[in-house]
C-alpha cells in the first residue's frame, strides 16, 4: 500500500505541475482541446464509453501506439487488476489474469476464462491469442464476468479487437523497422475504394528477429520470433440500408517461449537443453514436430447489417482455422532435460450470430437480443516423454463443442436521468471426447469407458444481468450492477492412462460493482472509477505434480474484492496523461477437505497443506504513462513526441501452491518520434521494459521468466487520407 501511495502521489505531482507548452493538440483529443469521445460497443451497440454501466478499458489506435501495444500480451502492462505472460513453451498462448481469474493451460479440452473477440468473433482456443495487430481502430477490455452479451466462457473479462474498416477515401501506410536481437519489421495497409458502394482494405505485415535465448550447447539462439500476415477487408454497400462487411486474413507464427535462467547480467538468458539437437529417439516413435512452436491461422468474418423494424439487423458469421505444431521441452529442478511435448494440433470453430438493435415502446427501451451458435471441432495427436528416453503417452485426442444461446438485454428509462438495464442469457452447451493410442496401448474411448471417465458433458445454465445507471449532470454518472458469469467444464486430457482424464465441472461466478464516470475541466480531464466483489464457485485450477502429471480440478471457491481507476488528462493542448490503478484482494474460500502434507495435489493450497494465495493475482497494479507534442520550427514545423509509461506490479506468486514467487517489480517502456506538422512520415524510437526489469510469469516445475529489454527503430510514411 506504501508504494501505491507514492505512485498516487507521483501522479498527482505530474499533474500540477503542467508546464504550458505551445503545440499543436495531443493526437488523443479533438479540435476543441477536449478529450476525444470514445465510442464503445460494450454492450453490442454503439455508445460513448461515459455512458455504458461497465467496467472497461479503451484504447483507439492513436492511444495504443502511445503506449506501445502491438500485440494483445502488451495490454497486461495497461489494464488495471490484468496481470499474465505467455503459457510455457508457447510464445502465441497468452494466460490472461483478469481479476484474478484465468487459464495457463491451452489444451483443447481447456477453455480461458478471459475471452478474445475480433471484431465480435470469439477466438476458443488460447493456442494462438497472442497475435500482432492489423490496422486497429480500439480495443475494449471488459473487466468482470460478461455473461449476458458476450458469454462465452467470460467469468474473467473480455478483450475485443476492433479492426478499421475499409475507408471512403485512398490511404494508407507504410512502415519498416529494425530492432534489437537482429528484428526486422515491415507492415502497411491501404485502403482502395472502388466505388462509393464497394470499399476495399488491404494489410500485411513481418516480424522477425533472432531470440534472446542462447544455447550454451551449440551456440545457436531460441525464443526468436517469425510472424507475418496478411488480411484483406471489403465493405459492399449495395443500397443505403445494408453494409456488408467481409475479411479475411491468413497468419504464420513461429514463436517458442523456452525457459532459461537468468545469470549475473540480467541480459544473458541461457538454455542448455540438447533436444533441438537430438530430437525424439527413433526407438520411442516418429517425430511429430520440429523444434519450436509454429501456428497457422485462417479467418473469415462476414457481418451483415440491415435496417428493419425500427432498428438493425446483423448476421455475424466467423470461421477459423488453427493448425499448432510444436516440439517443447519442459526443464526440471535440477536440469533443462526433464519433459517434452510432441504435439500436432488442428483446431477448426465456425459461429454464427444473429441480433437485433433497436428501441421498442415507444422509444423507451433501447434492446439488444439474439441469438449465437458455436461449433468447433479439434484434434490434438500429441505424445509425452520423460528424460528423453520414456515415452509417457503418444495419443489422439478428438473432442468436440456445440454451443447455443439466446440472450436480450434492455435499457429502461426511469424518470429522466436514470436508466434500469434487465438482461440475461440462456446458454445450452454439449461437449464430447475421444480417444485413439498411436502405441496400441489402453488410451482409448474404450479405456475411458471401462474407467468410468463420461465421453460427454452438458450443461444449461441462465446468467442474468441487472445495472442502474444515473444521469448527474451532463458529464456525471454513476451505476451499480450485479451480473452472472460461467464457464465450462472439460476434462484433464494430459493424463498418461484412461483413469487421469477426469472430468471438471463448469465454474460460475456474481460480480457486483459501483462506478462513477467523470468528465471534468471542461473535457480535459476524465476519471472513471469502479469498486467490485466477485464471488466465485467451482474454481477450476490446475497444478502440475513431480511426477509429470497436470490436474485440473475444481477446487472450492474464489472471492475478490477491489478498485479500478482510470484517468485521462491533457494540462495543456499538447501534454497528455494516462493513469491506470487497480488495487484487489483475492483469496480462496470454501475449499475440499483432504489435503495431506507434503502437498502436491491440492492446487488451492500450499505445501504444507496451508491456503495458498491465488496465482497471479498481484495486489496493485499501476500504470502511469505520459505523452508530448513539442514543435521544431527549425526543422520545417516538425513535431516530437516523446512518450513515457511505466507499470508498477504489487508482490504476486504466479503457480499453485505458492510456487514462483515475484517481489514488487517496476516496468518502464519509453519512445520519441520525429513527425513532419502534417504527419506525412515519422521517425520512431522506442524500449519496452528498458531497465531490463525481470519477473516470473509461469512456473513449471521451475519458474518462467520475462523476456529481456528491447529497442526498435522505425520508420512510418502515410499516404492519402490516412
């Protein structure tokens, strides 16, 4: 608590301490010097984010290029009570923890509870949610359980990544990098229309670089990233009441997340594993993978949107195609060769959704029902070895989800500045699994039928919402709200015999918040605050044992209590401020009697058969970020930005059982650029964590560390109307 003080107070200092500069306004606000409106769609319909009785963070792409977020693991160093890192081994897996509640597990049979839309379209599987931007208009990050409109497995909160859609007018960019550990970057986009009824959008992008991990075996280098893709977007606009909006984009990743250790200087991170050498011995079966970890992606979003009955219509289909290979190992207490993963994964989920928007009787309530169906269909072949010479389990997994749901919520005025939102959502779900032993061993669905494990789950579950919002004044609200979330139950499919695919059973959870939303100083300053309790119950956690094992059991129940606030304030045209502040206490409660020292099953507590504290959930996080414009007359009107942000992170552990323990750390990210008066090109120079700052993110038998510091230099020239 001492050290959010000071932070508080550092930036309370900021703030008063404004020095009038005589620049051209931040990029942020609009024309009148007052903080931008941010158009949300929190509630699936478009609203100012002041006026929507939700937690959420914002950010447009003015906002996330200020704050150097250029995949979705960046935003764990914005977002207040957001803390994760990528699941061991797997560079394109982000484990968010949002309010305590997350997922470090990315096999099929696991769903996050942390969900990850784009453009409205659920991503299902964790495999590959980490993924770097094409052409973003915002991203919202909605804190607490959105059972109602979202759904799907969101007991922890939902990120949706908001792509622009192709504009009226020819545009563009065009931008190349280069950066520390031999990265080289390269990304664009353009905008052609074709007509004013067919617009088009075309975006690509590379990155690459060498890694940061040396082998001290054979002096090569790992945990080097290879990401390219590309996307194509159109907009048809057969008459004034339709808009079709279709896209497609096509990604690669190679992106392994070894672990090493950290020696004298925090910069040498090293592995001295043998098996990129050695691969799979012939004698324990055919290789599935390469060394690494290596996805590849297809998507196609089609919304339809229509005028009818006195509102809209759309149809949101989305389709995906996820293909993850990898060869991993999993380093012991006492040296890197311990465990491997040999996996081959094809992972396919279409959805469809069809909603209605729009006010009925008379205008007094503002509606949003639908309907949504997901299917998706997955295969994992993958096998186990233990030190290199013990094949543990070599499998194929199969197992299936079907979902359907029917969900409406309504805003009703009361009186003339309250307004009372009702909603809730049925959700009627059936899960199957298979499995087949590439040995000709019992790891079938025979094996899991004579060992009593059920081939099938289904749930049906309603989670309502209730919210009362009030009008104080034009730029005062306030709300208070109470909403159900759940999410589902799987099996534990890492299991080396029939009888370790138990299943676990779905998890719910009530929030309950109070916010205040806040437009001060005539716009240039806003504060938006929320204080939550969360009661959850069947909390699904995982923990991995000594002897190779990974169990996921529900394990008692889950409470949290906390603040978030945020603050954005421009002291002057050109200086901007950004303040984020989440403060929680989390702690199990209701927990099953039979634990029995040394502990090494029961995840909520420690080894000693003592209560644990819940993983990765720090007790504040802080971020504090600043931006300028400063004019440079003597270099023909240019302008330079320096930007600034630093994350605080509160003392956390990051395993089960108190494992992996992190004292209180202090990220610091800065840039500068240098952009002509009518931004036409820019000159970009930044650092992410550019002290080097090192933290636990996972343990794993033995703790997963954060990657070093980076630099980058790029170079940014817009074209047309961009």
């Amino acid at each position: 608590m001492r050290s959010l003080l000071v932070w508080l107070r550092a930036g309370l200092a900021v703030c008063l301490l404004a020095t009038p500069l005589t620049a051209a306004f931040a990029q942020s606000n609009d024309d009148s010097g007052r903080l931008e409106e941010i158009t949300v769609t929190a509630e699936r319909r478009e609203a100012s984010i002041q006026d929507v009785p939700v937690a959420v963070t914002a950010l447009s792409d003015t906002m996330l290029e200020k704050l150097q977020i250029d995949e979705t693991i960046e935003l764990v160093n914005v977002v207040p009570n957001l803390f994760g890192g990528n699941n061991t081994g797997l560079g394109t897996a982000n484990m968010y923890y949002l309010r305590a509640q997350g997922n470090d597990e990315s096999i099929a049979t696991f769903d996050p509870p942390v969900g990850t839309y784009v453009d409205d379209v659920y991503i299902t599987r964790q495999n590959a949610n980490n993924f770097t931007f094409f052409d973003v208009e915002r991203i919202e990050v909605l804190r607490g359980p959105q059972g109602t409109l979202f759904g799907r497995n969101t007991t922890g909160g939902a990120i949706n990544v908001i792509l622009k859609k192709p504009a009226e007018e020819m545009g563009g960019f065009f931008e190349v990098g280069f950066g520390r550990y031999s990265e080289q970057i390269v990304r664009g986009t353009i905008d052609l229309p074709i007509s004013e009824r067919f617009l088009t959008k075309f975006s690509a992008f590379y990155q690459e670089d060498d890694g940061w991990l040396d082998n001290l075996n054979d002096g090569e280098s790992y945990n080097g990233r290879d990401n390219q893709g590309i996307r194509a977007a159109f907009r048809f606009l057969p008459t004034d009441n339709i808009t079709w909006d279709l896209a497609f984009d096509y990604m690669t990743s190679d992106d392994a997340f070894v672990r090493g250790v950290i020696g004298d200087d925090d910069d040498d991170r090293t592995t001295t594993t043998t098996l990129p050498q050695t691969g799979v011995p012939v004698a324990l079966g055919t290789q599935k993978s390469d060394y690494g970890n290596e996805t590849e992606t297809t998507s196609i979003v089609s919304d339809l949107s229509w005028g009818a009955l006195g509102g809209d219509f759309s149809l949101v289909l989305g389709y995906r195609d996820l293909t993850q290979d990898f060869l991993l190992n999993f380093p012991g207490a006492t040296g890197d060769d311990f465990f491997w993963i040999d996996n081959n994964g094809e992972h396919e989920m279409t959805t469809a959704e069809f909603k209605w928007v729009g006010q009925i009787l008379d205008d007094r309530v503002d509606l949003v029902t639908g309907i949504y169906y997901l299917d998706e269909d997955n295969t994992t072949d993958f096998a186990d070895y233990l030190f290199g010479s013990l094949r543990l389990a070599d499998r194929v997994l199969g197992n299936t989800t079907e979902s359907f749901a029917f969900y409406a919520q309504g805003d009703i005025a009361i009186g003339e500045d309250g307004t009372l939102t009702i909603g809730a959502r049925y959700t009627d779900e059936t899960k199957d699994i298979t499995l087949s032993d590439n040995t000709g061993g019992a790891l079938t669905t025979a094996g899991l039928v004579a060992a009593g494990i059920p081939l099938s789950q289904d749930e049906s579950v309603v989670t309502p919402r209730v919210a009362y919002r009030h009008q104080f004044s034009d730029d005062l609200t306030g709300y208070v709200s109470a909403t159900r979330g759940f999410k589902s139950g799987g099996w534990n499919a890492r299991g080396g015999a029939p009888s370790a695919f138990q299943p676990f059973g779905p998890e719910t959870i009530w929030s309950y918040e109070v916010g205040v939303k806040a437009d001060w100083a005539d716009g240039r300053l806003r504060t938006n605050a929320t204080l939550f309790y969360s009661d959850l119950e069947d909390l699904q956690t995982t923990s991995a044992t000594s002897t190779g094992d990974f169990l996921t059991t529900n394990a008692g129940g889950l409470e949290n209590t906390g603040l978030e606030f945020e603050m954005t304030a421009l002291p002057t045209d050109n200086w901007e401020i950004f303040l984020g502040v989440g403060l929680q206490d989390a702690e199990y409660v209701s927990l099953p009697p039979g634990c029995v020292a040394p502990n090494e099953d029961f995840a909520a507590f420690d080894e000693d058969c003592n209560v644990a504290t819940p993983k990765r959930s720090p007790d504040t996080t802080v971020t504090l970020a600043t931006n300028f414009n400063i004019p440079v007359e003597w270099f023909g009107g240019s302008v330079i930005r320096p930007t600034f942000s630093a994350r605080f992170i509160g003392e956390n552990v990051v395993g089960t059982r108190d494992l992996g323990e992190n004292s209180r750390r202090t990220l610091f990210n800065a840039g500068v650029s240098l952009a002509d008066a009518e931004d036409a090109w820019s000159v970009i120079v930044e650092c992410r964590n550019c002290t080097n700052e090192v933290y636990t993110t996972s343990f794993l038998f033995v703790p997963y560390f954060t990657p070093p510091g980076f630099w980058q230099a790029r170079v940014r020239l817009n074209f047309g109307e961009r």
